[in-house]
C-alpha cells in the first residue's frame, strides 16, 4: 500500500498548492477552503495508508470521486482546463489507482 500512499500525498500536495493558488490569483475564498480540506485529508489518509491502515485508502478514493464528480462538472461548463480540467483528471487518476487498490 506504499505506492498508493504516495499517490495519495502528492495528489494532497497538489491539491492543497492549487487551493493556495486559487485565492492567491483571484482571491476565492472557497477555492482557500476546499483546497485546505481535501489536500489534508488526501495527506492524512495517505499517512494512515502508509502504516497498512486501509481506511486511509477508502477515504482517499471517496475524496478522489467527490473532486473527479464536481471538477468534472466544473470542467464539462466552464470547457477551461485550468483548473476544473487539471483537477478532473488527476482525480480520475487517483480515483483508478485507489480503486484498483481496494479491490486487492
């Protein structure tokens, strides 16, 4: 479970940088929010899934599936990759490795 917990604390990292980024470029207080929230609980749970603790895991692919789920439809109205479209497909990513995962 090694591999997916490093999957898991860089998706965290890049999702908590582009949460920081979002308020920074157009200071979007929900972008602060939901960057903060989901980018420390994908590191927490790629902690947990470190130290063979699968709730970790199943956390993980339930926030990979929330943003794949609203940054998709984010992508699908506004058709700008950034960030909406960026954020859909590492999700989507995520969201296969932690599910092929569970499924060991």
């Amino acid at each position: 479970m090694q591999n997916e917990a490093a999957v898991a604390i860089v998706y965290g990292l890049l999702v908590l940088a582009g949460g920081l980024l979002g308020y920074r470029k157009a200071r979007s207080a929900p972008s602060l929010v939901a960057g903060l929230v989901f980018g420390l609980a994908l590191i927490a749970c790629g902690f947990y899934m470190w130290h063979g603790d699968r709730i970790g895991l199943k956390v993980a692919f339930g926030l990979a599936v929330a943003l794949l789920v609203v940054m998709g439809i984010r992508f699908a109205k506004g058709r700008k990759f950034m960030p909406a479209g960026l954020v859909t497909v590492l999700s989507l990513v995520a969201a296969v490795v932690f599910g092929l995962a569970l499924g060991k």
